[in-house]
C-alpha cells in the first residue's frame, strides 16, 4: 500500500512541477493553499527548492546540482550574486552574517532564505551560465559524486569525465526514472584514492582490472546499496561484477530502472536502496540486473581499494587524506584546495573566490565531498602569487589538523528535522580546540563530523571523532546534546564510528574531545593515525578515555535551538512574509 508522498507523486512530479513553482512565485507565497503545503513542498523538492522550518515560513533554501562538483568561475560568481542578492535573511548568523553559500558532501551547494517570488529570477540567472537545481532533491538520482579532480590527477586510473556527463545528461536527465522509491546516490570513482567514496552510495563503481580474452582491461568494479542515517549505516556491497567503460552506464542505468521498478514505496522507513539490498541479497540482484542490460555480466576484477586513502584514516605520506593544499596537474600545472571548514563561504568570499580561479587558473573550479573548492589549472610560477590573495587568509590551504577535519549538516539553523545547532557550534569548537589542545606535529588532521541528527548528512559515521546532535537534561533543562563516536573511516576498509560517550551536553562536548586527543598522543605509536590507534587499542578501551567536562569554551546556543524559529533570534518570526520581507497578517 503506498504511503501518502507516494500519492503526491503519482499527481505530479518531475518536470512539471517546475510550472506550478513558478505559477506560485508569480501569485506570491500566500497563493499557495494552506492545507496543501506540504504536498506542494514535497513536490518542490525535485527542483531544488526545500521550505526551512516551522517559523521560516515563506523562506525557502535552494540546492543545485553540478556532477561531480564541477564549475567554471562564471557559474560561482553567478552564484555568488544570487546569494549577496536574494539570500539575505531577517536575522544575521553571529558567526558568519548575511548571504552566504554552503558547500555539501555531495560536491554542491546550498543557499538559503530564499523566497518563492525570487525563485524565476535566480533561475534565470543561474541556467544562463549553465548551472541548475532540477533533480537536487526529494526522490530522486541526487547529485552525481566521483572524483573532484577527474582528468587532472596523477592518481587517475580510468578517465570518467565521458561517463560522468552520460550520467548527468542521459540517466538524471530523463524524466521518467523522476520518482525513485526514494533519494538514490550514485558514484564513480576513477582514480587510486577512491575520493568519490563508492562505500556509502546507492550504487558505485570503483576503478578494477580484468584479464578478458587475454587482455588486460581497465574498467569498474559494482558496489550496491551503501548509505548512513537513521542508526543502520550500511557499506555497498559488490555484487561480483566487472563491467568495460564502454558498458558502465548501461550497468548504472540497469540497477536504477530494477531499483525504480521494485523498489518499496509502503514504507519510507525501509526503503532506501541499501534496504533494498538486504530484502535480495547481492546475488540475486546480479541476476536480476542480466535482464536489463544486453551484455554478459564478468566476474569482479582487481580492484585498488588497498591503495584508497581519502577519508580512510591513513597516514598521508601513503597518498591524498583529501584534496586541501597545492597538487600536482599531469600537465604540469597545480592545482590548490582551500579549506573551508563547516562549508560556508559569504557570497563575497565565493565571488572573490571565481576572481582569483579566473587571475590564476584557467577559471574551472572543483568542489570534493569535504566541502572543499578547488582553484584548477594555475601555473607554477602562479601558485606563490594565488597563495598571498586575502581571501588564502581565511580559506587556508595549510589549515589545522582541526580545521581540516571539521565537516557539518544544516542544523537547526534551518533543518527541521536537526535536534541540534551545528554549523556555527563546531566552528567554534574547532577554534576552541586549536587555541587549547595539541596535536602530535606528524599528525595533518583530526576529522570531527558534525550531524545534527540521526540522519547523518554530515557524516557523522565516516569521521575520526563523529558527533550527532541528540537532547540530554543538565542542571535541570534540557539541553542540546551530543552522541560522541570515534574510529570512523572510508578507504580499503570502511568501517564506522563505535559510540563511546552519549548525550553529553554541547558545552561538555569540547572537554570529550581534549580528552580524547590527549589520550591519543600520549598512547599513540609513532605515526599512527587517530583512526589506526583508535583500531589497535578498541574502541572499548576508549570509553573510559572520553571524559567530559565544562571548560573554558562557552556554548550560547545550547537551549532548545529546535524550539526557537530561528536559533540565533531573540525577537519573534518575521514570517510568514510577503517577497519585500513584509510580515503577511495572521488575518
């Protein structure tokens, strides 16, 4: 029996929802039938266009969609223009005031407070430079994630640009495979670092060898049904496949039409395609997979997972823990990754960023699944000259071990499903923490992941030291609070945060983690890694290690954020309002 999103759906969905989102935005907010909200939000999804929270009615947050985290400097600056211009909010964020753009784990972008009436106009501007929102959201092929740096890494193994855009173009394009069971994550990895992260997709595939008819043949390795959220993270699972490049995307294609076809819609909490994967096990999905593709399926080849490194927890003398810092081009040339901790950039730092893409490169810029941009293609006899640009001051290429490592979801600021505020409380820790906690000198990062929820988008489940906002009482309120789990990681062999310390009040949270880092260096062998030690001592033996307490960070934000409309708010919701930010009448 489907549920009642799946009969939302089944009345509109797709690309033709775009036409009522623009009816809506021509009528203004008000037009939009009280009683039928959530079912027009719902559909709005698909074209990237979320409502925020109860108390920001009328304000919405816009994604886009850019496979593989690929831009050029006329697309960011566009975007950095729509944000100074049209995502301006009410109540400035103490940490990082008014408009600005967040980076996402998907190698995309986010804007927020937007409202519906702009909605036609930034689409405008934004599909005039090529950039988009349609598919970024709701049931739907999300955003396609692989290598950042696909054709311009020495590490690369298989070119993927040529699949990558096929998928873009072909599979997310066509609007019939619209309304998946639900949101559906596809990869592709195409070098030796695995920095596309197959091991937490719907489907990935991931570079492999293979002896066919005497040949030796470059191709894809297939892992299904990997995902976090909701307590059940689960790793993709091969299905003992190799498939040639010329036959990949008839492979994806193939298991997103057997996963859009059988997939469950009775029940939302159980069906999501690594469900999927449990319900039929990997066999039987190989065989069901031969009737939807006109070639033989091989047998899996070698793969190279032994030599991921990417968000794997290993030393980076073995190879790129990320793409932070200045890197070889095969051409010659460098690129350069800035840090951007928790993923937020004001709309001037994003403009500023295009300007020096475009004075010191080729323009093309690259976004990695860290929340991270890339500035491609500089020359390097440029690369000194690109270092002492003002904006290379707050978007390090040499950040802290701290700095490096933090990664955050939306929070309360704007989620309503979030228990917690995240993004300005860990920038805060992180500051917190560099001015208060050492780090062995030979260790480049401690990655702290910060979801506000069990949903995990800021995955919690992947990090050295994970935290997940929850709700605890202290001093008698209750307070936001934090499930604390350490030793998780990507690479050769992905494994996920153990909870060592749970609901601990936020202002707690800094003490938790000194304690932890403290334990680190004083018991670590030399060169390891937070994750190796956290693998060689247990991650029993840590409970004990994790000690909170209130020190001298201060959290100001740690009562009921979720209940507030706006966390940083002391005064009443503006909203509902009209497109000039004014109030609408509750009459």
């Amino acid at each position: 029996m489907s549920n009642k999103k799946e009969t939302w759906k089944k009345g509109m969905y797709g690309d033709e929802v775009r036409e009522k989102i623009l009816e809506f935005a021509e009528k203004g907010w008000e037009s939009i039938p009280e009683d039928e909200r959530d079912m027009w939000f719902s559909r709005f999804k698909f074209w990237g266009v979320f409502h925020q929270r109860d108390g920001q009615e009328s304000y919405f947050m816009m994604r886009l969609t850019n496979a593989n985290g690929q831009l050029n400097a006329e697309q960011l600056r566009a975007i950095g223009e729509v944000a100074r211009d049209y995502a301006t909010g009410p109540v400035d964020n103490p940490e990082f005031g008014d408009a600005w753009i967040d980076l996402t784990t998907r190698q995309s972008i986010q804007l927020h407070w937007i409202n519906l009436e702009d909605v036609p106009d930034i689409w405008d501007k934004l599909e005039s430079v090529g950039v988009t929102t349609r598919s970024s959201g709701g049931d739907t092929m999300r955003n396609i994630v692989g290598c950042p740096v696909a054709g311009k890494d020495e590490a690369e193994l298989i070119e993927t640009q040529p699949l990558l855009e096929r998928l873009q173009e072909d599979l997310r394009g066509d609007d019939d495979l619209a309304n998946m069971p639900r949101k559906f994550n596809i990869s592709v990895t195409g070098c030796r670092e695995g920095c596309a992260q197959d091991a937490i997709n719907g489907i990935g595939l991931e570079p492999a060898e293979k002896k066919i008819d005497g040949q030796v043949v470059t191709g894809f390795n297939v892992r299904i049904g990997g995902g976090l959220g909701s307590r059940e993270p689960r790793r993709a699972r091969s299905i003992d496949t190799f498939v040639r490049p010329e036959n990949a995307y008839d492979l994806v294609r193939g298991f997103v039409e057997l996963y859009h076809e059988h997939g469950r819609r009775d029940n939302r909490q159980k069906n999501r395609s690594r469900f999927f994967v449990d319900d039929h096990g990997t066999d039987e999905i190989r065989d069901l997979l031969t009737e939807y593709v006109d070639f033989d399926l091989h047998e899996a080849g070698r793969n190279f997972r032994e030599e991921y490194t990417y968000n794997a927890g290993r030393p980076p003398e073995e190879g790129k823990i990320d793409h932070v810092g200045v890197h070889d081009q095969p051409d010659g040339r460098k690129y350069v990754g800035l840090n951007t901790p928790v993923g937020r950039m004001t709309a001037r730092e994003a403009i500023a960023l295009a300007d020096v893409a475009e004075a010191y490169g080729s323009g093309e810029l690259r976004l990695t699944r860290r929340q991270n941009p890339l500035i491609m293609d500089v020359e390097a006899d440029a690369v000194d000259a690109l270092l002492d640009e003002p904006l290379l001051e707050t978007h390090r290429p040499e950040p802290s071990p701290f700095e490096r490592g933090g990664m955050a979801c939306t929070g309360t600021e704007f989620c309503s499903i979030a228990l917690t505020e995240t993004k300005l409380r860990l920038t805060r820790i992180l500051r917190w923490l560099n001015a208060n906690v050492d780090v062995p000198d030979d260790v480049a990062t401690v990655k702290i992941h910060y979801s506000g929820c069990t949903a995990d988008c800021g995955h919690a489940y992947t990090a050295d030291i994970g935290l997940q906002g929850m709700r605890a009482q202290k001093d008698g309120e209750i307070v936001e609070a934090l499930d604390i789990g350490v030793g998780g990681g990507l690479g050769a062999k992905p494994e996920f945060v153990e909870w060592v310390s749970q609901r601990v009040p936020a202002d707690e949270v800094p003490g938790a983690i000194r304690s932890l880092i403290g334990a680190f260096a004083a018991h670590r062998d030399d060169g390891q890694t937070f994750r190796e030690w956290v693998e060689d001592i247990g991650a029993e033996s840590i409970v004990d290690l994790c000690e909170p307490e209130e020190t001298t960070y201060a959290d100001p934000y740690m009562y009921d954020a979720k209940q507030s409309w706006y966390p940083f708010a002391e005064e009443e919701s503006p909203a509902p309002t009209t497109a000039d930010d004014v109030p609408i009448s509750s009459d």
